[in-house]
C-alpha cells in the first residue's frame, strides 16, 4: 500500500538497521543501503545498484526514497547562488538554496512551507503559513544538494546546512532535529563537528529544549532590535516570546553547551542601524561568547524599509567591536537578483 511506505529518508541509521532486522535480513544490507542513500546519494531504488532481489523486493513494497522534483531553478548572477523550487508531494512547494564558495557548499535549507511567525521585512513570513516539513523532505533538500555538487565541475562537496530557509525550525523541533541527526551522522553526509547552523525567530522553548538536549548545531538568534517595543514591531513573535525571557534562554544555551552564539541583526536603514542601536545591542549581550551577523535588509515586496548603507554598517561593527569586544560579520549580499538572499525566499504561485 502506497501510502504506508517509510521514506528513507526520514530513518536514522539505527532505525534503518531495525527496520531490515524487522524484515529478517542482515545489518550488512543496512549499512549497504546506507552507503547507497548518503555516499551514493541514489534518488530512486534502480540507482541503488547490486542488492540481492529478496532486498531490492522488500525495499520497493514498503519503502521510497522522497526525491523531490525540481519545479524551477535559478542561478544568481554572481555565479554563487542557486535557487531551487522543489515540489513536495502534496503539492506544496518550497525553496532551498545552494551557496558556493570555492569548493564548498552551504545548503540553506527550509523547515516549513511559509512561515507563521510573521516578520514584517520577510518575504516567507509575508507569504503564511502552510505546513510543517517532515524531517524526510528536510534531508531529502540536503541530498539534492549534495548532488548537485557532485555533478558539477567543481568538483566540491556539501560542507554546511544552514537552517535559514523558508520557516521557523524551532516551530518544527521535531522533525528538524531528527532531520540533523541524520545529517551528522559520519557514515552518511556527515555534517557533524559545528557544520549545521539553525536560525530561530527566538522561540524561547525551544532554545531551552536545545540547550537541555546538548544539540551539538549551532545557534544563531535573528535580533533585529535590543528593547522588547522595537523588537516587537518588527517580530511578532516578540510578543510572545519577550525579550528578557529570550536573553535569558541565551545566556541558559551558552552556559549548558559551552558554544557560542550567534545574533542576527537585519540592518535596515534609520530604523536600527545608528550607534545607539549598536550600543545598546552591545549591553544586551555583553557578557555572552556571542558573534552578530549583520544583513543588509533585502528587498521583499511586502515592506518598505531599505538597506543600511555600507558605512552605517562599519560604524556598527565598530561600536559593537571597541566598546564591547564582540565580534561582528556583514553578511555578503548573495543571490539578490533571484531573491534567494536572506528573508526573501517564498513560493507566490498556487501549485498546479
Ligand atoms: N525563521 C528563522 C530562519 C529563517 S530566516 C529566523 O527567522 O531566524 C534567516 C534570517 O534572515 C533571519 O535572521 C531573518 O530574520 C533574516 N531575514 C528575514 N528577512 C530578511 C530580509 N528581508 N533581509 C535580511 N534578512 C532577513
Ligand atoms: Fe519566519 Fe524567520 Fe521569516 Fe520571521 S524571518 S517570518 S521567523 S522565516
């Protein structure tokens, strides 16, 4: 029956292993099979090769392998970004990105289609919410990448998922965190030791849940603004999630696992980019093993704020950087043009 076939992607390389000891057969075929999904990176059962058919019979009755289809691709100008909508099976679509560096891959990756945490400046939360990702169509967005890789000429491989796609993945604890599970795991992708990043809206819950749980991914917090009035103007979800609770799930995370964090600052212009601005999100988070990543807004349709000029952005890292000796990044602006950059990912068209 076609829908209680397991997604084989969705299995943790113990569950696979449990999964073919339930059918009778050897933890040979398992770490087999593996090999195939995550070295191979095979998309459908005929790419998987020499399996003994009693296997190859079993695999096709009560499993698949949820390779989403690329319903549209596009490349930046800059030749480092790549978009693409991926179709999921119920129709949803949703976007990953491929960002390359000289042989090296980031795959930004979403955790929901849409996004209901509804953030004024972000083309994702602008758009709604539609659905939760399974942690299945969260691997499977990796896998593409990593394919994707191997066949170009570069010759580079997948060396970082970044959790800074469509969605909120805290609103998706679950299945995003046995979705890096999977992905860590150093017989597949291996994307261990500090190569996953997970962006969150500052979902108090969950950042606890992460600290309590020692995920080892990092964390970065989208800041935006250092009082609870700004902040809530801009993240609604501010409302709910105040911001002294949130410092206060910060400070928890860096003491429990020992890591440090990383704040995300959109810098829109004459709305939070001044020295004030900078200084007062030095006293916030003085004291933490913190670094800020600042964004040049990108342009989304439903907002109106522009993107701080380039000195506005300097004089910002160097407040945070002399007065209170954290450390700052200004993100590159990559993939504008096909507006794949940071908050501007959405699927506008109805799928047909
Ligand atoms: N939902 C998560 C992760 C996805 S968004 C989160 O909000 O953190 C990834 C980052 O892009 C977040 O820091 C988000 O605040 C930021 N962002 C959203 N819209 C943006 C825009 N228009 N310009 C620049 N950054 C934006
Ligand atoms: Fe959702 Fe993040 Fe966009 Fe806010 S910035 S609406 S949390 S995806």
């Amino acid at each position: 029956m076609k829908h209680a076939q397991k997604d084989l992607y969705s299995l943790t390389r113990p569950e696979l292993g449990a999964l073919l000891e339930s059918w009778g057969l050897s933890p040979v075929h398992a770490a087999r099979i593996w090999n195939l999904l995550y070295l191979g990176l095979a998309g459908s059962l005929s790419e998987m090769g020499d399996l003994p058919p009693r296997v190859r019979l079993r695999l096709a009755a009560e499993t698949r392998i949820g390779a989403l289809p690329v319903s549209r691709e596009t490349d930046s100008s800059d030749g480092y970004t790549r978009k693409y909508l991926l179709s999921l099976p119920d129709g949803e679509r949703i976007e990953t990105v491929l960002m390359r560096f000289t042989g090296r891959a980031t795959a930004c990756v979403s955790s929901q289609a849409g996004c209901a945490m509804g953030c004024v400046f972000c083309a994702t939360g602008q758009m709604g919410y539609r659905r939760h990702l399974s942690e299945a169509e969260i691997v499977s967005q990796a896998v593409h990448i990593a394919r994707v890789m191997r066949s170009s000429r570069e010759h580079g491989r997948l060396r970082n998922v970044v959790f800074m796609g469509m969605g909120e993945p805290l609103h998706n604890y679950d299945a995003v965190m046995r979705a890096s599970d999977i992905l860590r795991d150093p017989s597949g992708l291996s994307l261990g030791a500090g190569r996953i990043t997970l962006s969150t809206v500052g979902v108090v819950p969950g950042i606890r849940r992460m600290a309590d749980e020692a995920r080892p991914i990092h964390l970065a917090v989208s800041l935006h603004a250092a009082t609870q009035e700004e902040r809530a103007a801009l993240v609604p979800a501010a409302r709910k999630w105040p911001l002294d609770e949130l410092m206060d799930a910060c400070r928890h995370y860096c003491a429990s696992v020992g890591r440090r964090i990383f704040f995300e600052w959109a810098l829109i212009d004459g709305r939070n980019d001044t020295a004030e601005h900078a200084h007062a999100v030095g006293r916030l988070i003085r004291g933490m093993p913190a670094q800020v990543n600042l964004i040049p807004l990108n342009p989304t349709p439903g907002y109106g704020g522009a993107p701080s000029h380039g000195e506005a952005a300097r004089r910002f890292q160097r407040v945070l950087s002399e007065h209170y000796a954290i450390p700052s990044t200004v993100r590159q602006r990559r993939g504008i043009d096909i507006a794949a950059g940071c908050g501007q990912l959405a699927v506008t068209a109805r799928p047909g």
